[in-house]
C-alpha cells in the first residue's frame, strides 16, 4: 500500500452536531462542548449522519484560528472514514510518484495549484503539461454517486478543461472515496455535471477513482475503484 504520514497525535470526541455556519460544528471533549473547524465546503450532514458518533479532532494549525481543534475522522465500521477533504489531495499527491500513477508517464516535476489561463489546478505535471484535478466523496453506499450535491463551481472548471483540452493540455480527473468500503463511483446522469463530464471524456480526460483507509497514523490508497458513466 502506498501512505501518507497524517499527525500522530489526535483527540477523541463525540460529534453533537453542526452550526449555522458551516465550517463549524460542535463536538463534546471530555464532557466539555466544543467549537471545531470543519474542513470542509459542503455540510457534512449532507453525506453522513454524524451526531452521537465517535470522532478523531487533530491541532489546528493556525494561532489566530477562532477554533482550537478541528474535524479529521468519524469511527466506521472498525475503521474511519476522512471528514477533511484536502486528504484526498494529499493521498494524491504524495503518491503520484509511486508505479501505480505510471500511465501518467514522466513526473519529474509535480506543481502545486499551478495556475494555466486562469486555471488552478490541483497539480501540474510539467514533463507531460497534464493537469490534474482532484475530487473527494464522502459516503457510506457500496456505489457511491458523484456528485453528491450541486455545485456551480464544478461546472465552471469542466469547462474550462474543455477549453484546455481543446488548446492541447492533458487532463485527468481523480475521485478519491474517503469511506474505505466504496466499491464503485457511479456518475449521475441526472445532474448537468454529467453533459459537462463527457464532453471532457470526449475532449480526452482521463477518469480514475481510488479509496483511502486511515490506520490511526497513516492514510492509505488502499485500492483502485471503478467509474461508471
């Protein structure tokens, strides 16, 4: 398995429930009600039914946040499923050197958030001028629909790969399933991603998906799933 060092020191709490605003939530440490950052730009409630479960907090990192901890994992199923997001980028990134990216071909050069017209990509491979996005899922079915929720943003950056795919760049698009017993992705054909979705399949984007598993003081790509479109 290929790994991500993740901090090794984490807090326990008990998930009361989620604020108005919704990069915070409530979790009892000790007994004690405490506000937390969520990592994450969605509400969590629309993935997961959080409140009374076990969850890991981790340090934040910054000394002028307003929250002492934030949200990093929620106990399922003798295991855990990620509640920060930006794993999926890590996992990814700190990956992507090892032989089951090799389709991607030469990786010498990996850049972060490298910005190509106006675009930000998660990572840019330069020796091959690909662009690489990276999306997370939250969720607990075998097959998991991607997207779970609407997001104008999504939308706007198919396409603006179209245009980039179009111009010559390579694309690939990663899904990454925080929940390790995902078994499949399944695009839904009901959304208008979808239309957005396979005009970039057609312009030549690669598609991938892979699980996370988190053992307590590391994440790992525990498999590749399969994308159903």
């Amino acid at each position: 398995m290929q790994t991500v060092n993740t901090p090794s020191k984490f807090i326990e709490g008990i998930f009361v429930k989620e604020l108005k605003n919704r990069f915070l939530c409530e979790v009892l440490i000790d007994g004690i009600s405490t506000v937390c950052y969520v990592p994450s730009s969605c509400h969590l409630s629309n993935f997961l039914r959080l409140e009374g479960k076990q969850v890991l907090l981790v340090p934040t990192q910054s000394p002028k946040s307003r929250t002492k901890y934030s949200l990093f994992a929620v106990s399922y199923r003798n295991s855990y499923i990620l509640l920060n997001t930006s794993m999926a980028n890590r996992a990814i990134e700190t990956n992507i050197h090892k032989r089951r990216f090799s389709f991607l071909g030469k990786r010498a050069t990996v850049i972060k958030e490298h910005t190509i017209y106006q675009y930000k990509t998660d990572l840019y491979l330069q020796n091959t001028d690909t662009l690489v996005e990276v999306k997370s899922i939250i969720s607990t079915n075998q097959t998991a629909v991607f997207p779970t929720v609407y997001s104008e943003r999504s939308l706007k950056q198919l396409k603006q790969l179209q245009e980039l795919m179009q111009q010559g760049h390579k694309v690939c698009f990663f899904i990454v399933s925080l929940c390790p017993t995902v078994k499949e992705i399944c695009i839904d054909k009901n959304s208008e991603f979808y239309e957005a979705f396979i005009k970039c399949i057609q312009l030549g984007m690669h598609v991938s998906a892979y699980a996370c598993r988190f053992n307590h003081d590391k994440i790992d790509i525990s498999k590749i799933i399969p994308v159903k479109y």
